[in-house]
C-alpha cells in the first residue's frame, strides 16, 4: 500500500508534514494509542448489487486514500493507522460486515478514532455494529448526511443490502438518528412512514441554507446531547452530480458543500463524542478528473483538523 501513500516531500521537519508521512500501515491493534486516527477501507459492493445500484464502489478506498495524501497536517500530534481494505470476494455480506464491526470494536476499546472509506453503504450497519459491540451498554447517536434514509426492509431471498441498513439498526432496539439532506424525490412515501414509525429524525435537503443554521445546530445537539457516543456517516449521492458524479445514484438536486453545510459538518465534527467517521458511495466508474474522490478525502480530513 506504499505506492498509494505519497505525496509533495517539503521535508523531515513537522511544520512540512502531509498526511502521507504521518500515515503508518498496521495489523496489530494492540499498537493504538488514545486518540490516533484508525482507518479500514471497506472495499465492498455486495451490497449495492443487492440493492440494484451501479457497481464500482469497491474499488474506492484507495482512490480516497491516494486523494487524501498530499493534505498538510494540521495538529502536532496527528497521527493516522492504516489496517487496509476488509473485501468480500464470495457475497457473503453478513460475514463481511461482521468482520469490519469485530476490527471497529477493537479499535474503539483502545481509544482510537474510527474512519472508514467505502465502499458501499452497507457499511452503515457494520460500522455501528461496531460501535455497539464495543458500548453495548451506552446509547450510540447515529448522524446519516445522505439523500436516502436507507431504511428498507431486506427483501426475501435477498438480505441485507446497501438500503436497509438503518432498519436493521432499528430492530435490534431503540434507534437514536438524524438523517441530514433527505430528499422528497428520492424515497417513497413509505421509507418516510418507516423513519416515523421508528422515530428517525430528518432535515430536508430543503431546510439546509444559511438562513436556517440555527435550527440545523439545534437539531444537531438535540441528538448528540442525548447519547453517549455519536457515528457519522456520509453518502456521497447527497451532493449534487456536478460535485459528485462518481455514486452509485446520482442526484442533480442534490446539495452543495458550501458554506451553510461546512458550517453544519464542522459543528458536529468538534463535538467530543464523535468517535466513528465513515464514507461511502463513492464509485470510481463513473467519476469525473477524481471530483467525488476528492470531495470525500476533503471531508474525512476535516476531522483531522479539529
């Protein structure tokens, strides 16, 4: 994984560091210390063939880690472990996503950060697996910035998949969620009678301009306020195809990451119980010159700097 970590060498001293020199490859987690960056790529599609999307989404994390290397670094102690990609080569989701949430909790025990870049987003519920195997005894609040709820009910004879990982979340207990960006033309009114039924909070891609900040942050704290640890995912199909044509759904409605939702983003990324970060959708099929690649590194390496 050497040749994909690399970038403009200034020099040996901190001051010219990018994110490329503070990266270190591991495989044993005993190594993570308090507050080092861990990160898994989620080299996984099953999820989205499952769910009829455009395929290429496994082919993601190392294009964002190749996207993410040249940043410079900003905080002094910065410093991020690379585990490599968790892949499923024979469709067995289920074993996939349980794999990923065994190497999540381990991360989360030693006090690491976890960061994720999928993938598809079926990496939803393994994530949060992970998270609650690790805190099975605290309330998790799950953050989902994505044009779609993904609350589907697995259907028979096909299993889980890239939309259903918010129900699957819901039916093993009570469900803390807020879904940021929903968009009225992309779910039927069925998925909004379900995220009702189980009480998943929403903001329409509607509601996010400058002007309604306030509430945003409101609606945020209200969330983060009332759980232990917080889990942010982001579906790359959220923003608009101009910035984003490299998803598996495209959305030529889809919002922008301006002002107002950097605004937004970054107010949750500074709240101390955000201990789990994850990408996904982004498909290098159908990317443009790297634009969602890029976008979705830029976005993972807000966290590093706060």
């Amino acid at each position: 994984m050497n040749n994909i970590w690399q970038g403009r060498f200034d020099g040996e001293e901190a001051l010219f560091h990018r994110v490329f020199q503070r990266v270190k490859e591991e495989n044993n987690y005993d190594t993570i210390s308090t507050n080092d960056f861990v990160l898994h790529g989620f080299a996984v599609e099953e999820g989205v063939r499952r769910n009829k999307g455009r395929l290429g989404a496994k082919d993601a994390p190392d294009i964002i880690r190749k996207n993410m290397s040249n940043f410079p670094v900003i905080l002094p102690d910065f410093t991020l472990l690379d585990f490599g990609n968790v892949t499923c080569e024979d469709g067995d989701l289920e074993d996939t996503q349980n794999t990923l949430a065994k190497n999540i909790s381990k991360v989360l025990l030693k006090g690491g950060k976890s960061l994720v870049f999928g993938g598809g987003h079926e990496v939803t519920y393994a994530h949060y697996l992970g998270v609650k195997t690790a805190y099975p005894e605290q309330k998790i609040g799950i953050i989902n910035i994505d044009a779609h709820f993904d609350n589907r009910q697995p259907e028979n004879g096909v299993g889980a998949s890239s939309g259903t990982g918010f129900w699957q979340i819901a039916q093993e207990g009570e469900i803390n969620s807020l879904h940021i960006g929903i968009q009225r033309n992309s779910n039927t009114l069925k998925l909004f009678d379900t995220a009702h039924q189980y009480g998943m909070k929403y903001i329409l891609a509607d509601e996010l301009f400058f002007e309604n900040l306030s509430s945003i942050y409101q609606r945020i704290d209200e969330l983060l306020n009332e759980v232990d640890f917080a889990y942010l995912t982001i579906c790359m199909d959220v923003f608009n195809a101009s910035i984003a044509p490299g998803v598996s759904a495209a959305a030529y409605n889809g919002i922008f990451a301006d002002a107002t939702f950097m605004h937004f983003y970054r107010h949750i990324l500074k709240n101390p119980k955000l201990i789990a970060l994850d990408v996904a959708e982004v498909n290098p099929s159908y990317d443009i010159q790297d634009r969602t690649a890029r976008l979705a590194s830029c976005l993972m390496n807000e966290w590093f700097m706060v």
